[in-house]
C-alpha cells in the first residue's frame, strides 16, 4: 500500500505541474490596483476575514470560494461616444471621437462606418515642371486647360483648382551661373526658379487657364529637377496654397525628369537640411531656396501625411518605373504615364481620381507603444477581411465597416493616452481617448494610517492592509528590522527538519504562510503547512473515493460511516457476502462487501459458493430428472420411488437461459439411448432446490456400414487403376526419351561409300633394288614394266566382301 500511495502523490504532483499557472494568485500583488493589472480574468475580493493569499483570483475562483458577488472588484472595458455625427457630405467616417476605459490585457472592439459622399470637397492643386523639355506638355495644358476644369466639376460641384511651377535651385551645378543664363538660360526662356505658387486655389477655374497662357518655359543643365522642394511648399504652406480643411487634397505633380533629393544640395554647397517650413514671400517665391537642402523622401511623406495631401505623379514613360517606387513610400499616392506632349492629362488626372475613390483605407497615428491594434473590414457584399482596414470597388454612397480591436499591456505612467484613426486621402479622422483601468474603485474610499493597520502602519482599502513602506504581514505588524534581529524562520520550521513551512509557504512574521493553490477547492494549511486536503489516495479517479465515501484530512482519508480503506474503497456490509446463511460460503473472508476466497481450498466465485474440481450433484438427479422430466431410465424409478427420492420440482424448457444463477451448475450424461441430456441445478430465491432440463436430447446418429465399406473398396480399386495408368504414362514418356536420344545418335554417324573399313588390298607391291639400271634398260627396249614387280593373288569375292 505504501508504493499505491507513492504512485499517488507523485500523480497529483505531476498533474499540478501540467497545469496552466494561476497567474492572479503567483503574482502576488499588495493591492486590488495590482491585482487588475495583471489580467483580464483576475478579481479581487474585498471582504474583510477572506484569505489573503486568494484575494486576487479569478471572478469564478472567488465566488466558489465564498466571496460575495457585490464584494468583488472585476472591472470591464466601456466605450463612451462623445461625438456621433450622422454620415453626410460633412462627415464621411463616424464616429468621429470615442473615450474608452479599457483594462489591460482586455481585447476591445467597436465599429467605425464609412460612407463615400456625393459633392466631396475636392481642392487640386497643379504643379508643373517648367524646364525646358516641358514646353510641348505647357501647350497642351494651355489647351486643355477648361477642359480639366470641368470635367472635375462633372465628378463634384464643391471643386477649387490651383497652380504652380518649379525648375530648379539657381546655383551652379543646377542652373548656369553665367549673368546672361541667369537672365535667360535659353532661347525666348524665362529666368530659371526654384518654386512659385502661380495661383492659389480658387472656384473662379478660368483664372487657371489665364495663368497658364501667361507662364514660360525655362531652363537648367542638369537631369534631375527641384520637384521635393516644390511639393514641400505645397504641403507645409497651407494658407498661401489655400488648402481647405473637410476636403481632399490633390496634388498632380507633372513632370518628364527625376528628381533631387536630400544630400543632393551639397553639390551646390547648400548643408543646412530642409526645416519642412513654409518660406513663400509675398510674390509666392521659394526664398530658401538656395538656402535649404533638398527635403528626403520620409521628410517629404510624413508632411504630405501630415496635410492629408494625395499626390498624382503624372510623368512621362521613362520616369514611371522612377515615381513608381517613389509612390510606394509616400501614402495615398497613385502614378499615371503623360503622353509626350500631356495631351492626355485630363483623362489621367480623371481617372487617377476616381482610382483613389473606389478604395478607403484606414490608417492610424500616435499609437502608443503599450497599445495593439487589429482590424477587420465589413466590405461590399458583407465580405470580410481579417487583417487588413481595406475596402475596394467603392461607388459614391457605398457604406463600409471596419471593426478595431484595441488591446493594451500594462499601465503607462502617463495616461490617458491618445490616438488617431483617418481615412487615407480625407480631411476627417476618429479620435480614440485611452482611459487605463489601473486602479480599482474601493481604493479611493481607503483609510490612510489606518489604525486597523498595526496602528497606522498601512493603508485600509479594499477589505485588506497595504503596508507601508517597511512594513508587511496582514496587518503591517512586521518590519524588516525585525525580521533581521530575530530568527523568524526557526518557528516556521518542523522539529528536525531543515525546510521551512514545509516548502509550501513562507515565514512572516514567525508564522507560515501556506501558498495558496491554484485550484480554489485545494488548501494547504497547518502551523507549518504540512497539510494538505488534496495529497490523499484516490479511487476511482476521486479523492478518498468521493465525497460520499470521505474527505481528505491532512494527507489522510476520513472515511464515512460504511467505508473503509487508505482510499475509503472498501464498504464495510457483509450481507452481500452471505450464502446458506454462512460468510462466504465458510470457504473465506468478505472484505469491502466482496468475498475473498481461501486460496489453499478449490472454492471460487462472487461468494466462494462454486467448487469446478469438487464431486457435484449431476450424477445423483440424473435419475430424477430421467424419471421426472422423461419417465424413462434403465431401472426406472417408480412413481412412489420418484416423488419420495425426487422432492423438487423440474422445469423443462426449449432453451437453457443464459442468465443463470450464480450458483447454478450445469450438468449433461448420456442416457439409454445414448442421447446426451443438459439440465442445470441450483438454489432459487428462496434457497430451493431448482432443477432446469433442456427438452431436446442431442442423439448420435446411426453409422451408415454398407457405404462406408463400398466406398473404401471403390476408393482401392481406383487408387490401383490410378497408379497403373500413372505407370504406363512413365514408361511410355521413358521409351519416348529414349528412341529420341536413339534417333540423335543414328544421324550423327556417317560413312564412306565407297570404301569399306574392314576390307584389305589383295595386291602386294615390292620395290626392285635395281630399279635404276632396269629403268635404263627399259626405257631402251621402250617396256615400262620392267622397272616393277607385282604380285597378286585372287581372293574369292564372298570372303572379300566380309
């Protein structure tokens, strides 16, 4: 059982570890305004006698742990609308201004709408290059000039125009400095410039086309042109430019160069950087021209940003790549490609404007650090858009939504904080206020040196002590002078041992302090928090096996009455084990309401009542149940015999159920016939003799002789004609082989025909050893025979034929 109950602890401590870590309680925060900080989910309880150590927990914990619903501080987020203008051509975008008071760690949410109005107030302002290489672009503008305007007036009655042009700064490498040049850098050319504002914006727009027939082309050496510093006026010197507030502010940059940019002005010794003011004098002259570097390309978008200003890039085709990637750092900005001579500005300006309608963005600005934001667009067709603040494909009228989640992390010290939500490209904005939630309300009522507080040594707020400083315990009574003069620890320590409070709390004030547990059911509590309600066996997966069966007790399990057992698993009845009126059949012992059998006997079962090896009663009712349920049997009992040797009743039934008793034991024999008979006996309710016998014998069938012994001699007989066919078959594949092999050898001997091997000459030839003078002689007498002599004997011709 030791080892059961080491299994035990080590589970429980492997499942605390598992765990997800209450952080309202592990942080340990002094007050209720620490306590909220921590999370959204963590409450605190202000009634006075409640646990310290659980006072900040979940809202749920505390209120399992007896803390009054109206005495937990748990504040939630709110937002407060404090201006709500209807959508109108005024006001595209509400609310206009909001106040939330939001907790940290609290995700909120609220919806901003946004609608595309009619008749817009539209401001644009015109700004041209007038180098050289523009003049083609100047007299088509001329031209065109009434027709911008109208067709502008076609998209929004409410539409202003303005206009002006730059070159360059007038110093060398720039400009020519050569007095002439300077005078007039080219033929019938103007004096080159850095920036002029030609015509301020304006309703009368045949002012517009009046000023451009009047302006002339000038000139400068190098590629690149002053358009930043242009621009830079434009933004920055809103009153002389005339930009209104509640419109959108175009901006059409025209031009068939590149541009300088900051660092470029050190070519012409000018260091001082931009300042990014306006320095327009009273003829609309770019003063600091000569003075001020070139502004840098995040210079020059944060005041176009600034100014809620919409640049139109329209450049010529070699330069569209160049202010393409320019448009992709400024925001709002869109590029369109100038014929060579701008004669299709009109349709560029137009359509460019009607690119930036369709879509509304919603940007932010002057988020503080501590705080994160998330969107999520309600576009046309309710389609949505995790993600992203984005809408497209927007016509005049077209309503939207975007959902902003705000979600901060922590309390700043300075609050209340303040940001910005605007539509890109549109002189309106929402105006977030960020209230922190960093104290809770039941602070402002404490009581300062109040006496409850050791004296005046903390503050009563919120049901508890906030100590001051140098001061701790529950009611500021320790002071960290004395805990260095006196060893505290040694009365928070068991005897004989070296842990102090048992390692599950700490020592204030002498005294333990048990840390509290995540779970509010579990405690540990004791002078040295040496107990615990959760460290007992379990059963059946519960704590002492349920509360019905005990409580856990100081690492203990407390059984209820009728339990037993280190886990209260046992039940301590006895009835269940009772069998003829014995425990356990007197074949064992009955322990948690179950029998536990003798081990050295042969009994078994739930009551030690079944014997599988002893001698059984089957073969003493086999006659009542043959002379009772079938009245036969050799030496059958008569019917006196049956009823005074057969005191019970027989069922006989189809079927044995298969629900029998548990003391139940079934029987089966063979009778006269040979036929098998299955009956079952035990004890009934009321503890008779019960006698079940199944109707249908199971009886071997007769043995069919004849066609066993035909079939065995059929079976021989064609085994015998099986193997003499299977013989033959062999012996004629052998002889088969064997002519074959015959046939091979027959053709390849070949002999002479006319020669036979056994045959000899009959002729015998000898050499003269005169040959030489006989052949003289002969060729004399001219008798060719003489030089050679044969012999030669005839053979009969049957003995030369062998």
């Amino acid at each position: 059982m030791s080892w059961l109950h080491l299994f035990v602890v080590l589970g429980v401590v492997v499942s605390g570890l598992t765990q997800e870590v209450n952080r309202c309680i592990a942080k340990k925060p002094r007050n209720c305004g620490e306590c909220i900080i921590i999370g959204p989910e963590c409450g605190w309880c202000k009634l006075e006698n409640y646990d310290n150590t659980r006072r900040c927990d979940s809202y749920n914990s505390l209120l399992a742990g007896g803390c009054p619903k109206d005495l937990i501080e748990f504040p939630r987020s709110k937002l407060t609308i404090i201006k709500d203008e209807f959508l109108s051509t005024s006001y595209q975008l509400k609310p206009q201004e909001v106040t939330i008071k939001i907790r940290a760690g609290e995700p909120y949410t609220f919806r901003a709408a946004f609608r595309q109005a009619e008749d817009y107030p539209v401001d644009l302002y015109y700004l041209m290059d007038m180098s050289k290489s523009m003049e083609d672009d100047l007299n088509s503008l001329r031209a065109l000039g009434d027709t911008l305007a109208e067709e502008m007036q076609m998209i929004t009655k409410n539409f202003r125009i303005g206009f002006g042009s730059f070159v360059d700064k007038t110093v060398m490498p720039y400009v020519s400095t050569v007095p002439k040049k300077l005078q007039e850098p080219c033929s019938k050319c103007a004096a080159p410039f850095g920036y002029k504002n030609v015509l301020p914006l304006t309703t009368q727009t045949g002012s517009f086309t009046r000023e451009l027939n009047e302006q002339a082309i000038s000139g400068n050496l190098d590629a690149p042109e002053g358009g930043f510093d242009a621009m830079m006026q434009v933004a920055v010197c809103t009153q002389q430019i005339g930009w209104r507030n509640g419109s959108t502010h175009l901006l059409v940059f025209s031009t068939d160069s590149s541009f300088h940019y900051a660092g470029d002005g050190k070519l012409g010794g000018i260091v001082t950087p931009n300042d990014g003011r306006c320095h327009l004098d009273d003829d609309m002259m770019y003063t600091f021209s000569n003075y001020l570097d070139y502004p840098s390309v995040g210079h020059l978008q944060r005041k176009l940003k600034e100014h809620r200003i919409r640049p139109i890039f329209a450049v010529t085709a070699d330069q569209a790549n160049v202010y393409g990637n320019l448009s992709d750092l400024i925001e709002g900005s869109v590029v369109g490609t100038l014929a060579g001579d701008s004669s299709n500005v009109v349709d560029l300006i137009k359509q460019a404007y009607e690119d930036l309608r369709s879509v509304v963005e919603l940007k932010t600005e002057d988020v503080p650090n501590n705080v994160t934001l998330r969107f999520k667009s309600i576009c046309l067709g309710n389609k949505t858009f995790d993600g992203t603040a984005k809408c497209s494909d927007l016509q005049v009228g077209d309503t939207v939504y975007f959902d902003i989640t705000v979600v901060t992390e922590g309390c700043p010290s300075r609050r209340p904080k303040t940001f910005t939500v605007y539509p890109v490209g549109f002189q309106e904005e929402l105006l977030v206020k960020l209230d922190f939630i960093c104290d809770c309300d039941c602070q402002a009522d404490g009581i300062a040196a109040s006496p409850r507080c050791s004296d005046g040594n903390g503050i009563f707020e919120c049901g508890s002590c906030n100590c001051n400083d140098g001061r701790y315990g529950p009611l500021c009574e320790c002071t960290k002078d004395d805990n260095e003069a006196v060893d505290f620890d040694a009365t928070c320590r068991m005897e004989n041992s070296s842990v102090i409070c048992s390692g599950r709390g700490e020592c204030l004030c002498g005294e333990c302090v048990c840390f509290p547990r995540d779970n509010p059911k579990e405690r540990v509590y004791g002078p040295f928090c040496e107990c615990d309600n959760f460290s007992c066996d379990r059963f059946n997966g519960q704590l002492c096996g349920g509360p019905d069966h005990g409580v856990c007790e100081c690492g203990q399990c407390a059984c209820a009455a009728g339990w037993q057992g280190d886990a209260c698993q046992c039940s301590t009845r006895t009835d269940t084990c009772i069998v003829d009126g014995k425990v356990c059949n007197g074949q064992g012992r009955c322990e948690c309401g179950k029998c536990i059998c003798d081990s050295d006997g042969p009994y078994g079962g739930e009551r030690c009542d079944n014997c599988p090896t002893c001698p059984g009663n089957c073969a003493a009712n086999q006659a009542c149940v043959q002379c009772l349920a079938f009245q036969t049997g050799r030496g059958r009992l008569s019917s006196e015999q049956c009823a005074e040797q057969c005191p019970f009743n027989v069922t006989v039934v189809e079927t044995l159920p298969d629900d029998l008793m548990s003391s139940a034991e079934e029987c089966r024999f063979h009778d006269d016939d040979g036929c098998i008979v299955t009956f079952t006996y035990g004890r009934g309710q009321e503890d008779a003799l019960k006698v079940t016998v199944k109707r249908t014998k199971v009886c071997p069938k007769p043995v069919p002789v004849l066609p066993i012994i035909l079939g065995v001699i059929g079976g021989i007989v064609l085994i015998g004609l099986a193997l003499v066919v299977l013989w033959r078959m062999l012996i004629y594949v052998y002889d088969k082989v064997e002519y074959h092999r015959f046939e091979q050898e027959r053709l390849a001997t070949k002999f002479t025909s006319s020669e036979n091997p056994l045959y000899k000459t009959t002729t015998t030839k000898f050499t003269n050893p005169t040959f030489r003078k006989r052949k003289r002689s002969a060729n004399m007498y001219d008798d060719a025979d003489l030089g050679d002599v044969q012999l030669t004997s005839e053979t009969p011709a049957d003995v030369t034929s062998i």
